[in-house]
C-alpha cells in the first residue's frame, strides 16, 4: 500500500494551491506568504480582520507599500532582507511601530522560507502575532508583584518593631512584678516573643521565593536564639552540625517555630546547674523528599515520652502541633548523659525503621514511636543520629 503524502494526494495544481490557503486561513495569527521580491501572494483571514484591510488591497502589492507604507518598519526589513534568506527561519523576532488605527504595537514575528524541488522561486511565510496586549498585562503584573513584595516588607518591618516594643514592655513588666511565679510566667513570654522575632528575621533573609537552605538558616536562627537568651555568665553553647538540605518556606518556617520551641526547653530543663561544657546541638538531615530535625543537649535528661503525655507544657503542645501539620513525629531519648529530641518526616521514620530491622538489636538507635528502646544511647550517639 503506498503511504499517504501531500504528494500523492493532491498532485493536482489546483487541489494543492487549495490545501495551502485552507491551511494559512486556519492558523489564528495573521500569516502573509511572499515571493522573492516580497510581494505578498496570499494572506490569512486573519490578517485581513486584524489590520482591516481586504484582499485587493494587498495581494500582488509589495508588503512594505501596503497601507500607504504601515508595513515598512526598519525590524521587519532586516528580518526578510537579510536574517531569513541567510538563515532561512527566524523565530520570536519582536518589533515595535506605530500602526494607523492600531496605534503603537509591538508584534511578534515568525519566518520561513521555503525552497521547491520543481524550481519554483522561493517564496516566505511571515506569521504577525500582536503581543501589545501580553507584553502590557506581564508588565502590570510585575508592577503588582513589586507593591506587594513593598507592602510585606513594609509589613514585615511594622512586625518585628512591634514585637521588640512588646518584648520590652512584657520584661519591664516582670522587673516590677512582686510574684515570682508571675515572673517566670512573664520571662518565658518575653522569650517567645524574641524567638520569634528572631526566627521571622531569619526565615525573611533565606527565603528567596524558593526552598530554603536549612543549615544556614538555622545556623542563623541559632546564633540569634544565642545571643538573646544565653547569658553571659553561662557557659552553654548553641551550634548546627554541618549538613546539606533545604525546605520549602513554609516548611522551615514550621522547622524553625520547633527548633526554637526545643532549644528553649533545653535551656530552662537541661542545665539547672551551671557547668563547664555544656552544649546544645541541632541538626537537620535529608533522604530525598523526606527529612528529620535534631535537637540533642548533655543536660541532666528528661523523663522517657515526655513528649507523649497527655498533659505537658506549652512548648511542648507548640511542637506536637508544628509536627503534626508537617506529616511528622516527635521521639524522645534521654539518659543521664542529656536528652535528644527528633521530628522525623514520617516516610523517613519508616526507611530508617525498615533499615534498622536488619541491624544487630544492639545497634539500634532509631525506633518506632512508643516501642522500648534495647537500651539508652550515649550522648555523642544521639548527636550523630
């Protein structure tokens, strides 16, 4: 059976010049075909109703005298004098001109030329796409794009005076305050509201529209936490393990809230006697799409589950909550030599369990929640893990 072409099956003149006018009247954007001396053999209707004029206005005329000379614009004519024959196609070439009726547009043009086995002169498609109107809704969106990037600066900066004016005025409310519990209550407070001035700082510095690299950030978001609630007459210190990573914004925004929530914890549980050494660690590790956090210190430890029990401190509601929005679970593992505290992506606590299942029981480190642990890591084990 002989395969369908063009050839075979409109080998009649006629029937071909037929099919090629279908087909430059089907296409949607003006589409004018020229001869070798770009004069204009045939248009689309298209180009008709766009630049409303009619076909004996156009066709057999020179395309730069069409319209008392509309078409004559400096772009074009290089386009088809020059770029075209040299490279017989030119893609997205755009040109701006004042057009009667139209007023000042800018078009979009496409070319080919086309060579024939006959020995027929070449002639050249030309297509004229109108962008004025896309190029002018692109560049209102730009400018909506930069008034609201002003305004969230703007807005930003509003927040962050208002939570330093209202850190300050719950502190010097705890200075006068006669109740000690009144003022413990108003000094943990007075540390949330920095933490998260500090963190909105932080997140506003790394998030650049896209993910957020996790280790610089909260390196960031560390030193910031450091500066405002270590004192200078202790001796803990507040550092990232080095890593690779990155989150979405949202997502580090929800990591930083419990980096935060679990560095505060370790600062009022950890060390209730002041001591050389003292250290907390965080840590962020990535396997693919998913992801664990780690905030481990070398405190006098913590009651095993703390985090499961049903009545536990804000803190901790804080970061069950963050957790469970971020499809992740929160594991506990304390000893005498400190507590390690994890929020692992839930896909990456069962890879790591899956993998764990083939490790010797001495050698387990990692667990499902609410199982036994075989036995208590050491301290530098829960900082690696």
């Amino acid at each position: 059976m002989r395969p369908i072409t063009f050839r075979n099956q409109f080998s009649d003149v006629a029937d071909a010049c037929a099919l090629a006018q279908a087909i430059v009247d089907t296409v949607r954007e003006p589409v004018i075909v020229l001869d070798g001396e770009l004069r204009v053999i045939a248009a689309s209707r298209s180009f008709y109703s766009v630049f409303k004029v009619s076909p004996e206005e156009t066709q057999g005329l020179p395309l730069f005298e069409l319209g008392d000379g509309q078409w004559d614009i400096p772009g074009l004519r290089v386009l088809l004098e020059k770029i075209v024959p040299e490279h017989g196609v030119m893609q997205d070439y755009e040109v701006e001109h004042e057009l009667p009726d139209l007023g000042h547009r800018t078009m979009c043009l496409n070319a080919r030329q086309v060579f024939y086995e006959g020995g027929a002169e070449s002639t050249i498609l030309l297509s004229i796409e109108d962008i004025t109107e896309r190029l002018e809704a692109e560049r209102h969106m730009e400018g909506l794009l930069r008034y609201k990037e002003a305004l969230l600066d703007e807005m930003e900066h509003r927040i962050a005076n208002s939570l330093q004016i209202i850190a300050s005025i719950i502190l010097m409310r705890a200075r006068n305050v006669k109740s000690e519990e009144t003022r413990l209550y108003l000094n943990d407070a007075h540390k949330r509201v920095i933490s998260v001035a500090a963190l909105q700082k932080q997140l506003r510095q790394f998030a650049g529209g896209g993910d957020v690299a996790m280790v610089p950030y909260l390196s960031s978001l560390c030193e910031a936490l450091a500066a405002s609630m270590i004192g200078e007459s202790q001796t803990v210190s507040l550092e990232v393990v080095e890593g690779v990573g990155s989150a979405t914004a949202p997502q580090a925004e929800s990591l930083g809230l419990i980096a935060t929530e679990l560095v505060m914890n370790a600062l009022k549980h950890a060390f209730p006697v002041d001591m050389a050494g003292q250290s907390i660690r965080v840590s962020y590790e990535v396997d693919g799409a998913n992801w664990k956090l780690s905030v481990a210190d070398n405190g006098v430890g913590k009651p095993e589950g703390v985090f499961a029990q049903p009545k536990t401190g804000l803190g901790t509601g804080i970061v069950k909550a963050l957790a469970q929005q971020l499809d992740a679970v929160v594991e506990t593992i304390a000893n005498a030599n400190g507590t390690c505290v994890t929020i692992t992506h839930v896909t990456f606590a069962e890879t790591v369990n899956s993998a764990s299942a083939h490790v010797p029981t001495a050698q387990k480190d990692r667990r499902a929640p609410g199982s036994t642990p075989p036995r208590a890591p050491t301290y530098g084990e829960a900082w690696v893990n």
